[in-house]
C-alpha cells in the first residue's frame, strides 16, 4: 500500500520516457509478418479442406458396389461424378470413387436396400468461389509482398509514389491558442515572443542582416505545456501550424518516415509562413551510438529533417519546433547552429504557477469559491497537464452529480483520483484484511510522523484506492528542490513502518503481500541514492552515469563489476537500516499505533489534524535518530 509522498521521483528528476521507436518499429514489423504467415496458413488450410475427398483412399467403383451389396458400406453419398463412400463403423467418407457420366450406379448393380444413398448434384457456386479463392488468394498475397517490398525500396530512394504523404495535423483557426492560455513559464513565454515577432514581421530583423532562428527546442518533462506553446506562437503570430510526432515516425514501415518529412516541409513552405512542430523527436534523433539494430530508418527520418533544415535560406519563412524530454540522449547533429540552436527548457510549474494554471482551467468552469491556493500546495511535481486533468475531473464529478457549480469538495476529490486512483468503495475487503490495512497504513503514519526529517502526515485511509487497500499521504509544506540523506534515510523508514507494523502485531511470518509497492519505493530511493546522487557511505560522491541501453530499454549505468558488488552491498546496507529505524520507531510507539488503527478501523480517514491528535506524545528514540 503505497505512501503518497507528493514526488514523482527521487531527487526531483524528471521521470524519463523511453522513446518507443525501436521498439514499436520491430514490433510493427514482426506483426506485419505474421500477418503474412496467417495468411499463407489460412490459405494452405482453406485449399486442404476445400479439397477434401483428395485425401481420400481411391478406390475402383466396382469395388464400392461389390463391398455395399455385401454390407460392408454404411452410406454412399454421390456428388455429381464423385462417390464418397463412409464404409460400416465410420462417421465420415473415407474413400472416394467415380462413376461414369450419365449412368447411375444402380444401373450398374447396387443394391438400393443395403446401404443409405444421398444423391446431390454439384455446387455451381460454391466451386466457383472456391476456384476464385484458390487462385485469388495466394495472388493476392503475393501482389501485397511485393507492394510492401516496393514501398519500402521507394521510401528509401526519396521516391514517395504517394506513400508517406504526412498526416500532419493542422490545427484551424477557431481552435487558436494564445499566450494567455499559458500560465507560469515567463522565461520559456519571453523567448517564444521573439520568435512571434519574427513571424509577424521578418523585414525588420532582414533589413539589420540578423539571421531568423530556424530551429527551436523545447525541453522538458512531459505535460509541462510544450505542445500548447508551440501551438500559442502559431496562434498569436496567426499562421499555419503543421505537427507531428517522433512516435507516429516511428509507427511507419521502413522507410516511409522521410518521405513523411519530406511531405510536412513542403505543405509547411508552401504555407509560409508557418510553424512546423515535431513531439517526440527524441524518438527519431537518438544518439547515433545509442541505436540498435532498428536504426537505420530512424537515422533515415532524422537526416531528412536535418537535409531540409539546412535548406532553409533565412526567407522560407518556416519556423521549426520541436519537444523533448530527453535532450541529453539527443544526436549532436541535431544542435548544431543552423539547425535546432535555440533551446527553451519548460519546467514543472511551481506553487505559484501552479495555482495559475489551475486558473486558467477553473475559469471556464462554472465554481463556487474553492481553494485553488491550498490545491497548489498539495500538488508538488504535478505537471500542467495534471493539473488540467484535476479540473477536467472535478468537472466530471460535479456533473455526475447533477450540481451546477465545482465546489471544494470536488476540487479535493478530484485531485485525490489523478494523484492515487479513485476510491474504490464497493471494493469487498473482509474484517480482517482491513484491520491489517488500518495497522499497516498506521505504521506508515506513526513512523512519518515521529522521524524529524519526513513530511507531514496529511491524510490516512483505509478506503481501498486504485490498486491498493489504504493510503498514507505526506505532503511537503513547501516546494523544494533539494533532499539530504536525512531525508531520504527518514522516507525509507516510513515506507518500511507499514510492513514492520504488521510484523510487530501479527508476528515476524505472517506479514502480506500489501508492502509490496513500499518495498519497491524503498529499492528504488536506495538505488537513486547510491548511483545517482553518490550518497552513500562507500562510494560518497561517485556518480555512475546512465548510458543508453537501445531499444530494449530499461536504466542502465556505467560501472565495473566490483562497483556493482559495492552498490548493492550499499543498497543493501541502507535497506536494513530503514527496516530497523523503523522498528525502533514502532516498537517505542506500540500504544500510538494501536490507537491510530483503532481510529481508522472506525473513522477511514483521518485528516492531518487527527493524526496529530491521536499521536500527540508519541516520541522518537534513540536508536532511530540519525542527528
Ligand atoms: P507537453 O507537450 O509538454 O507534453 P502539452 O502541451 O501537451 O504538454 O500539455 C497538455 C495540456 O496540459 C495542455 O493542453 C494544457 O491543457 C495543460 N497545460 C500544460 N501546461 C500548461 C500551462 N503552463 N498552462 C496552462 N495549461 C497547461
Ligand atoms: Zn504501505
């Protein structure tokens, strides 16, 4: 059950998305033989069971007719020419027969008594469409092969056919952002405005010789707004807006996504001015070293981006946008002069800009007075897009609830569904599990609540959330950007209070499976300690940077195997002092934590003023300080 810690991830780094490329390109590749296969599979199936009776064991007619009259043939059924004959103790035919034209095998000595006849005459149609299917088919397979080997060659020779035309997106007019949408992010705003101002009017930066920026990169974690700025410096410059996705490149068939590009430039430079915005283009522009086996295509896509760019001659007019969060795993070429030189990085909003952009999304929704300052406050790490989506959902909640207006409570609601899941009351959690919840849950608090460096508690529950069956929350009373070991040392211990706390109450075996999401917290805040922020004892400040791993993704660093022996002797290390910090903790508490479970097995939630109250007095002992 996890504890709701207010960061996404250790050390205030943005969370890291994997461009998908390599992956999505091999994947897309291998269905797309498969689907070969299953046809050629269906189609050799089809073909057997079509012509079935040519497995049959063929046999003389006078043979069919001397072994019925003896009894020995259980039923005759004749197909035009053809006899299927199903001999006694058979379901179905297993031999086949013909007679000849125009006779009738009764003509030629059948008894009629001695075996079940069915006559019937052939099926014109079915034998025509089964003749189309045999041959249409494998043609059909045949002629998509060679489309696809086509296609695949033209691509590659700057030779689209048609194919790859982009499906840019351009978005109209009526839709037009403009800065006023944007809120927080002055800095990324001021350096966007320029590039407005070029739009608008190019002749004054042409008349002093100044060179217009061709390339601009947006960097930053992902829902901090950078397609919604892109789309304002269109709007508010009033031209054409042309986007498209490193990961859609990465979605097509070999080849294809430079012809794509090509395509995007040319509607973009006919439209001039215009603004070309490319999401994602981490996903296409790996560090050339960085590629697996699937880079080719991508080196493709990005060379024919690079090809156009440099043909750019300071009056096309065409201003080149471009997002990502990764901007270390960028190919250099990528940022030469010339190309995308300009780089604006977008951050998470802080408290104030949160409540901004919290604003900006409430103002269009009818609200009674709520509480967007505390909202901010609660809402540390969250990115825009979050904090639009907390809107959106306590829009959804007002709704379903037939009122007119937003109030608080939703507002508080809603923001407890994006951070953790929404609460899943009807959940069915016997007496029993929810009393171990209540205690595990009451570990966390008590631990958090005694250690001088964690949070505060801001809320317990032990109404089933999301995935899991209670929640402890702490929030930072401020934003901040640094965590000391005392920190981190403090936040393992109470992510490891919620399992010791079972232990202590149920005995040492009969702890659950509900830590593991602590557990994983803990590794992780182990982990991040050792190798990313050179803080632990052994290896003090050594950092192992994170190299490429390719496209079968997953961190990895760069160190020896001793060094590897080391860390996970640190992690380790750390590991079981959270583990007996927090022991010490509970061990010294016993009385608190009964009485905060009893509380919760009674009340469910518990605000951060209750948890105070019940746990007043509770203290902290010597064997869990740390200074
Ligand atoms: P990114 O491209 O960085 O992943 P987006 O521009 O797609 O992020 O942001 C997604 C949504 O989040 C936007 O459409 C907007 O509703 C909201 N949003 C993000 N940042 C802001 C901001 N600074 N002000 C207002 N809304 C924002
Ligand atoms: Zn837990």
């Amino acid at each position: 059950m996890p504890i709701y810690t207010g960061d996404k991830k250790p050390g205030n780094k943005p969370a890291p998305k994997k461009p998908s490329s390599k992956k999505s390109n091999a994947i897309r590749n291998l269905f797309f033989w498969a689907f070969i296969a299953v046809i050629i599979i269906a189609v050799s199936s089809l073909w057997q069971s079509g012509n079935s009776t040519h497995r049959l064991e063929e046999v003389p007619i006078s043979d069919v007719i001397r072994r019925a009259n003896e009894g020995e043939i259980a039923r005759i059924e004749i197909v035009g020419q053809e006899v299927r004959v199903t001999p006694e103790g058979e379901d179905e035919p297993t031999q086949v027969s013909r007679k000849e034209a125009g006779s009738s095998i009764f003509e030629q000595g059948l008894n009629p008594d001695m075996a079940e006849v069915s006559v019937s005459e052939p099926s014109a149609v079915g034998d025509i469409i089964w003749s189309l299917l045999s041959i249409g088919l494998p043609i059909l397979v045949i002629a998509g092969l060679f489309f696809f080997m086509i296609k695949q060659m033209n691509a590659g020779n700057n030779q689209a056919m048609g194919f790859g035309k982009a499906n840019a997106k351009v978005y109209n007019d009526s839709k037009k952002v403009k800065f006023d949408d944007i809120a927080g992010n002055e800095n990324a705003k001021q350096d966007l405005l320029e590039v407005v101002d070029f739009l608008k009017s190019p002749k004054k930066y042409e008349a002093l010789g100044a060179k217009i920026p061709t390339g601009l990169l947006l960097a930053g974690d992902p829902g901090t707004g950078k397609t919604l700025m892109a789309r304002a410096v269109a709007g508010e410059a009033g031209v054409p807006f042309f986007s498209i996705s490193g990961s859609e490149f990465a979605e097509m068939f070999v080849g294809v996504g430079a012809s794509r590009v090509r395509d995007l430039f040319s509607k973009a430079r006919k439209n001039a001015p215009s603004i070309i915005f490319i999401d994602e283009i981490d996903a296409v522009a790996h560090k050339r070293d960085a590629r697996g086996g699937a880079g080719r295509e991508d080196e493709q896509t990005l060379n024919q981006i690079l090809v156009e760019m440099d043909g750019f001659d300071g009056k096309t007019g065409v201003i080149v946008i471009a997002a990502t969060n990764r901007i270390d795993m960028l190919d250099k070429a990528l940022l030469r002069p010339g190309r995308f030189d300009r780089h604006i990085n977008v951050q998470l909003p802080e408290r104030k800009d949160r409540e901004e952009i919290l604003a900006v999304h409430f103002k269009n929704k009818p609200h009674a007075k709520i509480d967007l300052k505390s909202l901010a406050a609660k809402t540390t790490g969250l990115s825009g897009a979050d904090l639009a989506n907390i809107a959106n959902e306590a829009a959804i909640l007002t709704a379903r609830d037939g009122k007119k207006e937003i109030s608080n409570s939703e507002v508080v609601e809603a923001f407890e569904k994006v951070a953790i899941g929404p609460e899943r009351k009807n959940k069915v959690m016997n007496e029993k599990e929810r009393e171990l919840t209540a205690y595990h849950e009451a570990g966390h608090a008590v631990v958090g609540f005694v250690l001088p460096d964690s949070d505060p508690v801001h809320k317990v529950t032990v109404i089933p959330r999301g995935r899991t069956g209670g929640v402890t929350w702490f929030l930072p009373p401020e934003d901040r950007s640094y965590k000391s070991i005392y920190e981190f040392k403090d936040i393992m211990a109470r992510a490891m209070g919620g399992r010791i706390a079972e232990g202590l109450i149920y005995g040492p075996d009969a702890i659950t499976t509900g830590a593991g999401s602590d557990l994983k917290h803990v590794a992780d805040l182990a982990r991040a300690m050792v190798i990313e922020e050179g803080m632990s004892k052994k290896l003090r400040n050594r950092v192992f940077p994170e190299v490429d791993s390719g496209w079968l993704g997953g961190k990895k660093y760069d160190y020896s195997e001793t060094t590897a022996r080391e860390i996970d002797e640190e992690v380790e290390q750390l590991t079981t002092e959270a583990a007996k910090r927090a022991e010490a903790v509970l061990k010294a508490n016993l009385p608190a934590l009964k009485t905060l479970a009893d509380a919760l097995l009674k009340q469910e939630t518990l605000e951060e003023s209750e948890v105070a109250a019940v746990l007043k007095g509770a203290k902290l002992p010597d064997t869990a300080k740390l200074h």
